[in-house]
C-alpha cells in the first residue's frame, strides 16, 4: 500500500503543477497515473490474497564460505499466474546476534532459486519478513507478512591442537555406558570377548557352561569403561558489545575435536538457553562430535553470564574427573582457577597451532 500511497502524492504533485503552470500534458499524465493505479489495485489484491509463497532449504548444514541454496516457491492458490513477486528475508546469526536484510525477486511467478554465501560459522534463521507483490505493469505493489522460516548451521573451522594425554588420563577408571573396542578391562558387567584358556589366565574367568558345549576351556574377558576424564566448560559474558566472530566457536571445535582424535572421551558443557541449566555432551567420536556442534550452534547463548564451573559441580555432585577446563568468552583457557593459555581472536588458527595443552 505504501507505493500507492507514495504514488498518488506524486499524481497531486504532478497535477498541481500542471494547474499552475496550465500543462495539459502534465495534467494527461496525471490523469493516466491515477486511471492506472485505480485499475491495478482490485488486480494486485487479488493475487496478494490468493498468493502463497515458501522457503526451502535442501541441505541445512554447510561448511564455512560455503554457498548454500535457498528456494523460493511463489504460486496461486490456483496456479494462476502471479506477475512479479518479492522476498524481503531476514538472516539471522543466532549464535553471533546479527542480522542482515536481503531482497530477491522472482518474475513470472514458480521457484526462484539463490546462492547464499555464509561467511561466518553459527546457527543462522532464515525468515521469510514480508513479500511484495506487484501489478501487472511491475510498478507498485502490495506487502503480504508471511511466518516462513529455514534454519541453517554453518560448521566452524577445525584448526590441529597439539594435546598430550598424561597415564592418568590414558588408564583413568569410573562410571561409563561406552567400552573400548580395543582393551579389556575389570568390568564383569560387560564382555569383551571370548577365547580359549592360556596359561596364566584365573579360574574365575573361565566360562563353564560355553566350555561344557565347546568342549574346551573358555576364558571371558572383561571390559574396560571408557569413562570420560576431562570436562570442557563453554562460559558466556561477553565483555564488549563489539559484533562478535566466530574464533570462538572455532576454538571450541578445535579444542574438541583434537581430545576425541586423541582417543580421550570428555564432556562438552554449557549453560542451555533453551533449559536454563547447564547442559553437557560426551563427545568420543566423531559422530558424538558432530551432534555436539550442531547442539551447541542452536543452544548456546554466549551473552548468558553464568559461573559453568560453579553450576556444573552443583548439578554433577559427586562425580569426580581429572580435568576441568574452562573456556571463557575472550579466548582464554582455564584449568579450574588458572590460567593455562591466552588465544588470540584476529588469528585464532595462528595461535592453536602454537598451543600446546598437557592434560
């Protein structure tokens, strides 16, 4: 409605200067002016109230800088044709709270399809604002609010840390749902494996029942729970109110990653926005790794000032681990009270690879 309103004031303004200056050429066009806009406003309602318009997203996780496509479905409620038609969609960064606006066209009604390049890594909202559909000559146009919205995560960087395991972390014993694949251990609730008797093995190890049938001595090992050691708390509180980067998302993943290709089970944890309470992750492979990540990017508020260290121990009474890390907004790596390492934002791959981190 906007551009009609805009258009009929420079109809009047047009048409007061014709009758000051006793332009008829003027005042023709003026007139055509209004005949038009009175003409194309019955239209281009019709096809506002009988538009339906969607986003889509086909794939919903990309890598960083990587384009991601987005499509634009715009069609009558009876396929009629719907002329010219515009998306104002907003992009939101949920994880580095910023927004940008971008508009795209679609002419002859059907699918538009664009490529939006991500530059930095998060949890982003693609919202559908508002459409604006035209008259058939493409010169004004109604607004239509619309609610349809996509969601994307960009994955951060992996940058190499350099992380040495201490025998306590290697050989560390306590509660645990995962085994190893590759030891045995002392935990008779789980087996192993099963072979046959060697000397040295105990008695109490043997399997009499699978023995009796196989009709030679087997011996069942047990297994070893892979119980995690360390803990990576993710503490928000920004102190400035700078827009943010994603160095500190990618120091997370980098510093992750590095402990599970080290083979050392740890938990990830932070403060929920969605539960408001901490909440944790193990991560021992890639898998436990990448479900992590996409977590973190839609729940991590890193605005929340809490005390992780603090709210982790209350919720976890009891449980006893090697290691608590913390990771605090401006880069800097805690173990408990003190302060290990210092990275830097501007170059954050820089300034992993010259970590070197004994646990």
């Amino acid at each position: 409605m906007f551009s009609y309103i805009c258009g009929l004031l420079i109809i009047g303004i047009v048409f007061y200067m014709a009758v000051i200056y006793a332009g008829a050429g003027m005042a023709l066009f003026s007139l055509a002016g209004l005949v038009l806009m009175v003409l194309s406003l019955p239209i281009t309602y019709l096809r506002k109230v009988n538009l339906q318009e969607s986003i889509e997203v086909p794939i919903t996780l990309t890598e960083k800088g990587k384009g991601i496509k987005i499509l634009l479905h715009s069609k009558g409620k009876k396929k009629a044709y719907t002329g010219k038609v515009v998306f104002v969609l907003l992009v939101e960064n949920t994880s580095l709270n910023f927004k940008s606006r971008i508009k795209q066209s679609i002419s002859g009604g059907g699918t538009g399809t664009f490529q939006l390049n991500l530059q930095q890594a998060g949890n982003y909202e693609i919202s559908l604002c508002k459409v604006r559909v035209y008259d058939p000559v493409g010169i004004f146009y109604l607004s239509k609010r619309s609610r349809e919205r996509a969601n994307v995560q960009v994955l951060p960087e992996i940058s190499p840390v350099d992380i040495r395991l201490t025998e306590g972390v290697r050989n560390f014993v306590g509660d645990a749902d995962s085994y190893d694949t590759l030891r045995s251990g002392d935990d008779a609730s789980e087996t192993f494996k099963l072979r046959e008797f060697q000397d040295g093995d105990k008695l109490k190890n043997i399997h009499w029942k699978l023995s009796a049938k196989e009709d030679k001595l087997i011996v069942k090992e047990n297994s070893l729970p892979r119980a995690c050691s360390t803990v990576l708390l993710l503490e928000g509180g920004r102190e400035n109110k700078k827009k943010g980067t994603d160095a500190y998302l990618q120091v997370v993943a980098s510093l992750s990653f590095s402990l599970m290709d080290k083979e050392c089970p740890h938990y990830m944890a932070w403060f929920s926005k969605r539960y408001g309470e901490i909440k944790r992750i193990r991560v021992d492979n890639e898998e436990s790794f990448y479900e992590f990540l996409m977590y973190l990017l839609q729940d991590f508020d890193r605005n929340i000032a809490e005390n992780c260290l603090e709210a982790y121990r209350e919720k976890y009474n009891g449980e006893v681990l090697l290691h608590y890390l913390v990771l605090k907004q401006n880069l800097t790596l805690y173990e408990q009270s003190t302060c290990l390492h210092t990275l830097k934002e501007e170059n954050p791959e820089n300034s992993l690879e010259e970590l070197e981190l004994i646990i």
